[in-house]
C-alpha cells in the first residue's frame, strides 16, 4: 500500500464492528488483505468501464512503517500545531485545545511503543 501513496488508486472498503457492536469502523485491510485496483472499474449499475477521476491530495502523503521506522520518517509525519478550545457564549470550555499531531501522538499510545528502536530517541 504504501507504494501506492501519492498515486491515484480504487480500493476496496471492509466494515467492521467494534467489539461492543455500538460503531462501525472503515478500513483498507479485509480478511483476505488488501483489494487494490487501478482507476477503472466497471459501474456497478451499467456495467460499463468508467474512468474514476481523482482530486489532488490537500496535504503531502505521510507513512509511518513500523518494520522500518527511523527518525526521518518519524520526522515527516509530525503535524504541528493545536487545534483551538471551543468555548460557549458564557466562555465555558465546550471543548478543550487539542494537538494536531494526532499521527505520532497514535503511535505513542501503542502497547509496543516503549520496545521499538525509536522510543528511546524520541519517546
């Protein structure tokens, strides 16, 4: 997958429940792995071949591969910034500032985290 980043591509999307029922998650991986195809795929209603086209990306791509993470990849999915407080008319906090760098911040927050070779560099 990550060779495909920055290409334009057709995959297919698998849904699953959370363990307790209540959400739905989206995701690129199914059961069997990934299911990639280029951008033609016939119309699920015509049958036709239909060219999809695709916008172009908003942001640069970012990838953090665990087998082989060092610093510079870290580097490059840091998002830096923080999301402002929303406050209420009698300036309550409704919802308080958050990081922007939700993608380092994830993998912080993994079971493994503390045993990969960048922990000790980067915490």
């Amino acid at each position: 997958m990550v060779e495909l980043l920055g290409s334009a591509f057709l995959v297919e999307i698998f849904h699953r429940k959370s363990k307790d029922g209540k959400k739905v998650y989206a995701n690129l991986k199914g059961p069997n792995g990934y299911k990639v195809f280029g951008t033609a795929a016939k119309h699920p209603i015509t049958g036709k071949l239909t060219t999809v086209q695709v916008a172009p990306a908003v942001t640069d791509p970012k990838c953090f591969i665990w087998e082989v993470a060092d610093r510079e990849m870290w580097d490059s999915i840091h998002i830096p910034g923080e999301w402002e407080a929303i406050t209420n008319e009698r300036g309550d906090t409704v919802t308080p500032a958050r990081s922007k760098n939700v993608l380092q911040e994830k993998i912080r927050k993994a079971k493994n985290w503390p045993q990969h070779p960048l922990y000790k560099e980067v915490g």
